[in-house]
C-alpha cells in the first residue's frame, strides 16, 4: 500500500471500496419495514400529509405539527411520489434519509481532505458509518440528517474560508439555510456562534470576512425566509405558534448529566476518543485556524446537546466536528493503539455476526429451542420465513467480512476500515435475518385493522385521550383513522384511549369496543370506547 501524503489522494480502488461501503450502509435496513415508534412514524406521517394535501404547513393526521421546519418532509413526499411506483410508500419516502446522509458523507470527506489531506478524506466517512449513534437516526425518518449534512456544508464553507472567502461564505451561507429549513433555530445559532466566534482569532480577521460574511448572511436569508414568511401570510396563528416554540428553544432545557455523558460515552465511539487523541496532538496549536474551527464547532455543538434531552438525534450535530476531528487522528494511531482497536473491532462484530445468525437460525428452525423461545415470547403468532435470497446475501456478507479480515493490508487506516466494513456486517445481517421479527413486534398496522374493523365504514367523529403523535401518525396512514382533541370531541360517538394493560377499562358514559396493541407489547393498550347511548 503506498503511503499517503498530506495532500495525496488516497488510491483509487480503496475509495471506490469504501464508497460502495457506504452506500450498502445507507441502504441497508432503510426500507422493508413499516413506520416505528417514534421519529420514523411522526415524520412519515407528515410527509404523508403533505403528499395528501398541504404542503406549506407540516400536520400530523390532520392536526398543524410546527416542531422542525419542514424541508426533510417536503423531499420525503417528492421521494415518496418518485419511488412510490416501485417500493411501498413509506419505503420511498424514507429514501430522502439515504439522499441527505449520503449527502453529508461526501460533503465530510471533501471537508477532511481539505483540512488534513488524502488519509483523512478516506477515513471520515468511514468513521461516520461507524459511529454507533449514526445509525440509528440515519436510517429512519429523521429531519436531523438534512440538518447535519446543512451543518457539514457549512463547516466546508469555513474550511475553505480562509483562502476563498466568498466561496466560502456562499457555501456557509447554503449550509445554514439548510439546517434552518431542517430543524430550526437550534442547529442554526450553533452555526452562527461558530462563525462569530471564529473572528475573535486573529487568524480568521481578514479583509475579506466581511464581503465573506454578507454573501453567508444574504444566501441563508434567501434560502430560510420564504417559509416563515408564506406561514405568517397564510396562518400568522400558526406562525406565532411556531416562532414562540423557535424562541423557547434556544434557552437550556436542562444541563449536563450523567445520562449525557453516557450517551455521549457509547454514541459517539470511535470518533469521540480518536477526537480526544487529535486534541491531544495538536494541544499546543489550539489557535492554528484549522484546530481552532474544530474546537469551537464541536464546543457550540456539545452545548446544543448538553441543554436539551439527551437523545441520538439531539447528539448528530456534535457528531459532525467530532468526526472531522477524529480523521486526522486515524492515520496517527500509535501501533499499539491502532492493533487494539483492529483487534476490538475484528473480535466486537464477528461474535455479534455469530449471534445473529444463531438468532436467525432458531427462528427459522426452532433450534436452540431455548433460543427460539427467546424470540417467539415477545412476538406471539411470528412464523419466520426466509426467501433463499435473503439467504445468500447474508452467507455473501458474512464471507466478505472473513474475507476482509484476512485479506486487508497494512494501511494507516485499517483500523478505521475494518470497524467500518464490521459494523455494515452486522447491520446487514440484523436487517436481512431479523427484520421481519423486528417489524412484527414494532409496527401498528395489525392494531391499526383492528380499530379500523371495530369502527366500521362511518364512524364519524373519533375523538382521542393520551393518544401519541407516534400512534396518530400510525393509524392515519394505514387506515385513514383521525382523532380530535378534546377541544372538539364533544360530540364525537367514538374514542381512542392509549393507555397502560393494567388501567381502568370502565369509564363513565363510554363502553369498551375493542382493546388491541402491537404483538407482545407489555407497556402499551389503544382502546376504542362508543359512547353510551
């Protein structure tokens, strides 16, 4: 393997290798299943809405939802309409999670190799799939990937600052608006206090910041106020909703704890300690402007994660910086470091990868009987099946990874690669074994037909109690079923309670019609009550 220097490429097959990779990363589990609990539901269930009516203001089952601006709901809907001819809907719409994501793994490589060189532009989006709290998020519906692909094209824009400044101000410009349309305010004042805070170092004040920062400031403006401004125009009580919620959250909702440190301890490996070993190399150039945009990206962003809950969603924007920050470390490993690590990765995925398909083996023979018995308890009624496709894509996977662990060379990156390659192993198996039994235990369609069925073909007017945005999205979009809050149930013969098994069942002036919930769930009851007559 050639070495690699600061600025070289690295080889070509080894890029192509890896971006092939990525993309069976991206696709893998995105679609054959239906719409879970909870973003993967809400924000189908939006999109869904738009497709069926307006496209201007995000509802969920008929009700406004103006929690996140709406451009990832607007490219879901166009990739719903697009792909839905060849894939389910919500198979199609969920596609735009592949379209941001992959859009923000280019935008992150071009970013290293700007920034460290030819290793780095290999190794980033590769650490990026690597990141356990990644993937998750990235293969749901999820408006923060369009914003972490929006906070990585602004990064791009302040790497190249430095010695194209209005370039660079155009693409930070693009990269803020993006995040706003996304999800707010909130990744968008992480954005601008980077920026600002990037001219109280000397080496970012030159002459031409200024014309830099204008052209950013005009092409955000451009590209994030026709929104607000066709909201207030049309339904200014909807935008007063929404611009008081814009405001309340940009306060802290809380302060560092120990379930953020947790997740930032378990989310964010690999990229979170080969970060720290890259701080630790360059500790005494913290003001080298490369260095310092680093530091003050991932400073703004950590904040953003420590002051509201401590979810993989609320967790991506760090996850940006960090990442960044670990690619320049992932060619400077000491060997010692480096081998542990490859030997971590090798040992962690290859007994996941056995588990799996010892998972996958009993539901399909029920052997192990007592491993089979593991799976059929939270999933009654479940008969697995495989088609001999899935089958040998999943002996295909599990001989490439071999494969990969006695045939990759020597590079300042294997460690990184084989992480990579090992985590997309284990993913692909998990969704072509265990999808289904997943699906079965996580979808509302079948409680969803039960409602439907019990309700007849007129219901009229359902009202609902306790109903999540979750399960209203859910019924909506397999059966057509909205509720109405309790400011407009008055009159309604009918009602949906989300409740607990263990809850009263009797309520005044109601009788129980139907009680159903999805397969195996212990926690969670929808009931539908008529109205005594």
């Amino acid at each position: 393997m050639p070495e690699l220097t600061e600025r070289a490429p690295a080889p070509l097959l080894a890029r192509r290798a890896a971006w092939v990779l990525c993309a069976i990363w991206l696709l893998a589990g995105l679609v054959g299943h239906d719409p879970w609990k909870v973003d993967d539901a809400l924000h189908l269930g939006v999109a869904w809405g738009m497709a069926n009516g307006d496209w201007l203001i995000p509802r969920v089952a008929g009700d406004p939802w103006l929690v996140t601006p709406p451009l990832y709901h607007w490219v879901a809907t166009l990739c719903g309409k697009v792909f839905g001819l060849l894939l389910p809907w919500h198979d199609a719409a969920r596609l735009a999670s592949a379209l941001f994501g992959g859009l923000y793994l280019i935008v992150i490589s071009r970013t290293a190799y700007r920034l460290n060189g030819g290793s780095a532009a290999l190794a980033a989006p590769l650490l990026a799939i690597g990141t356990l709290g990644m993937l998750v998020p990235l293969h749901d519906a999820q408006p923060a990937v369009a914003a972490i692909f929006g906070f990585a094209l602004a990064l791009r824009g302040l790497a190249v600052w430095q010695q194209q400044a209005r370039r660079g101000g155009m693409m930070f410009g693009v990269g803020l608006g993006i995040s706003f349309l996304a999800a707010g305010s909130d990744i968008a004042a992480v954005e601008l206090a980077t920026v600002l805070t990037l001219m109280l170092n000397q080496g970012w004040r030159r002459r031409e910041s200024l014309a830099a920062g204008l052209i950013a400031l005009a092409t955000a403006l451009a590209l994030a106020l026709p929104w607000p401004l066709l909201l207030w125009q049309q339904a200014p009580s909807l935008f007063d909703l929404w611009w008081s919620a814009e405001l309340a959250s940009l306060g802290m909702h809380g302060g560092p704890g120990s379930n953020h440190a947790e997740m930032l301890a378990w989310a964010a490996w690999p990229v979170l300690p080969l970060a720290l070993w890259t701080l630790w190399l360059e500790r005494r150039k913290p003001l080298l402007p490369q260095n310092f945009l680093m530091l003050t990206a991932t400073a703004w962003a950590l904040l953003l994660f420590v002051s509201d809950s401590p979810r993989p969603a609320t967790l991506l924007p760090a996850l940006v910086p960090l990442t960044l920050l670990a690619a320049s470390a992932a060619a400077r490993l000491r060997r010692g470091a480096a081998n542990a690590f490859d030997w971590f990765g090798m040992m962690t995925f290859s007994l996941v990868a056995a588990l799996i398909w010892l998972g996958g083996i009993a539901m399909l023979t029920g052997e192990p009987a007592r491993v089979a018995k593991n799976f059929s308890k939270p999933a009654p009624g479940f008969v697995a099946e495989a088609s001999p496709l899935v089958l040998l894509l999943a002996i295909a996977a599990s001989v490439a990874w071999i494969a990969v662990l006695l045939r990759t060379p020597r590079s300042p990156w294997r460690a990184a690669a084989r992480w990579s390659v090992g985590l997309t192993t284990m993913w692909v198996l998990l969704n072509l074994l265990w999808l289904p039994w997943i699906d079965y235990g996580k979808t509302y369609r079948g409680a969803s037909a039960d409602l439907r069925q019990a309700l007849g073909k007129s219901p009229g007017c359902i009202a609902r109690r306790n109903l999540g945005l979750a399960q209203r999205a859910s019924l909506d979009y397999f059966n057509g079923i909205r509720t109405v809050g309790a400011s407009r149930a008055g009159n309604c013969r009918h009602m949906i309670v989300q409740t607990n098994p263990g809850a009263e069942k009797e309520l005044a002036g109601w009788t129980l019609v139907r009680e159903t919930a999805r397969p195996g769930d212990k926690g969670e009851r929808l009931r539908l009550y008529r109205r005594a007559e």
